[in-house]
C-alpha cells in the first residue's frame, strides 16, 4: 500500500481534501475583500468629514437619532395601524 491519498482512503479523501482547499480559499479571498471594503468605506467618511466640517462622532450621533425617530414613527404606525 503506497502513502498517497488515493490509496490511504480512496476518491473520496481526495474530493474532501480538495473541498477543504477550495473553501479555505474561498475564506482567504472574502476577508482580503472585506478588509479592502472597510478601509476604502473609513476612507470615504474621512473625506466626507473634511468636505463638511463634521466629526465622525458627530455623524453617529445624527445617524442615532435619526434611528430613534424612524423605530418611534414605526411604532405610531403600528399603534394608528389596529
């Protein structure tokens, strides 16, 4: 019996090894692209804050109420909706 993978658990050890290859690409290229995503979008608010004069803190907090209103305008919604 030789030591390759065919001949150690047949076809089917082949086709695992080879999925598992392929999903641990297939994991390797999705976080390069998230991590390009995230510096290209911290990018974005940076810039966004030099054109308006902003801080980012400032937009959170904007962003947080502007959540708040529109789960409260829900809410109403819901209330007049019974």
């Amino acid at each position: 019996m030789s030591g390759t993978p065919l001949a150690a658990g047949g076809m089917d050890a082949l086709i695992m090894e080879r999925a598992a290859r392929k999903a641990a690409e297939r994991a390797r290229v999705k976080a390069q692209a998230a991590a390009k995503e995230a510096n290209e979008r911290a990018e974005l608010w940076e810039l966004r804050c030099k054109d308006t004069g902003r801080s980012l803190k400032w937009f959170k907090a904007e962003y947080r109420r502007y959540k708040e209103l529109h789960e409260q305008a829900q809410i109403n919604n819901n209330i007049y909706a019974d």
